[in-house]
C-alpha cells in the first residue's frame, strides 16, 4: 500500500468512525417508567401518537413497574397518554410530550412516574410534582369513548412534595 492511498484509507476511517458516533447520540425512543406504589390493583391502557395501542393495557399490582419504551417517530405526534384506574379514582394522564416542556419530553432521559393515592408523581429533578386524579370522571371509560373526556392532567397540583412527604412515600 502506498503512502498516499494509506493516508486516504486512515481518513475514511477517521470520518466513518465520526460519523458513528455522531448517528448513536441522535435519540431513537423515549422511556417511561410507571410504579404503582398504592396497595391496590391499577388498570392502565395507552394511546401512543394519539392513537390506542393495546400493546399496554393491562393491570398494575401493588408495587409492580410498567417500563414503557416507545419510538421516536419523525413527523408523528411523540406523546404517550394513559387513563389509569385506581379503584373509584380515574384519569388521564399524559406522561410524555417531545413538544411540552412542563412534563417529561427528553428522549435521552429515563422519565419516572409513580402512582400514589392522591394521583400521579412525576419526579423531576430529585423532586416529586404530583398530577391530581380527575374527580369528574364517575363512570369508566373506554380508549374509544377518551375524545369525549379528553381530560389531560396537564397542571400540576400547586405543591412540591415536602420533605416529610418524600421520606414517608421513599422519594
């Protein structure tokens, strides 16, 4: 091999291996994590792009984890919303948004959710932001029938969790 087809072939392989690393810190999916931390049973189903997907319906125990892993698709709507149940306690709750900043919507990072009596704590920065159950919501609802509800818990409660409440739930 001579000189100068060495120094070509040590470039390409300079710029191919830069071009690998520069492709593997594009995020390709985001992940949600969901702990059901009450002693009762949760029912969960999801719509994904704003479409139901039946791949996520199904009951939560006591202290069980959903970890939820989902594509980022270009040109779709990136949100995950679920309609959860917990006994007579309901509501919807988006857990992920590529375009709203006020909840979890950063593909590169793990976003955790924990289901509590009072509603849903997204930890966000060590600290628990807690979304309200949807007090309205008296009868169950189908993913069918969700448009007519279409009650997203997009405000927070007006509380961080104190730090007696984050050391008695273990946050």
């Amino acid at each position: 091999m001579s000189f100068s087809s060495h120094h070509h072939f040590v470039l390409c392989l300079f710029l191919l291996s830069f071009l690998c690393v520069n492709s593997q810190s594009s995020p390709h999916a985001f992940v949600v994590i969901l702990k059901n931390e009450t002693p009762s049973v949760v029912f969960k189903y999801c719509i994904v792009y704003g479409k139901y997907s039946a791949e996520f319906d199904h009951y939560l125990k006591p202290g069980g984890t959903d970890n939820i892993t989902t594509s980022i698709v270009s040109g779709e709507n990136n949100t995950l919303e679920c309609p959860l149940e917990l006994k007579e306690k309901r509501g919807v709750f988006k857990l992920f948004d590529l375009n709203d900043t006020s909840i979890c919507h950063v593909p590169s990072e793990e976003c955790v959710w924990k289901i509590q009596e009072d509603g849903l704590c997204m930890l966000s920065q060590g600290k628990c932001v807690m979304f309200g159950w949807d007090k309205t919501l008296s009868i169950r609802h189908t993913a069918s029938e969700l448009i007519r509800y279409n009650r997203i818990a997009r405000e927070p409660m007006k509380y961080i969790a104190s730090d007696e409440l984050k050391s008695e739930h273990n946050i």
